[in-house]
C-alpha cells in the first residue's frame, strides 16, 4: 500500500497516471458529499461494490457480467 507521499512522486515520474491515482480519486466530489462521506454519513464500500456492479465487474475488476456481479456484491 503507497502513502501518499509516495503516490505523488509516482505522479511525477509517470508511474501512476492521474486516472489512476487515489489521490485524485475524490477531486470532483462536492464538499458536502466529501464531508458525508468521511463522516461515515454513507458507506463508501457499498457504493464502491455498487459501483463494480453496475459496470458487470468482479473484485478483481474482470467482466463477470451485471447480475453476477450483483450476486458477487450481494446487492
């Protein structure tokens, strides 16, 4: 797991791409949303699993097709 110190000098070297930096992950969420969220208003996992769902994918991020990876997700 890379801290964030770490992330950012892999964004310097091209290591990460900014698409795929964590650090970046949450740039466009709205203050309010932001703040929710860290306040354990919502459970981050459950959209994240939501997420993966509604894209048909597994944990590992392979297709495994919309209502599998409902049952995977237990959604």
């Amino acid at each position: 797991m890379k801290t964030a110190e770490e992330l950012k000098t892999a964004s310097f070297t091209g290591e990460v791409s900014d698409d795929n930096n964590p650090l970046f992950a949450f740039s466009t969420m709205t203050n309010e949303l932001l703040t929710a969220f860290a306040k354990g208003k919502y459970d981050i996992d459950f959209f994240l699993r939501n997420e993966l769902a509604s894209r048909g994918l597994n944990i590992n991020g392979q297709w495994i097709g919309f209502k599998a990876a409902k049952a995977e997700f237990k959604l």
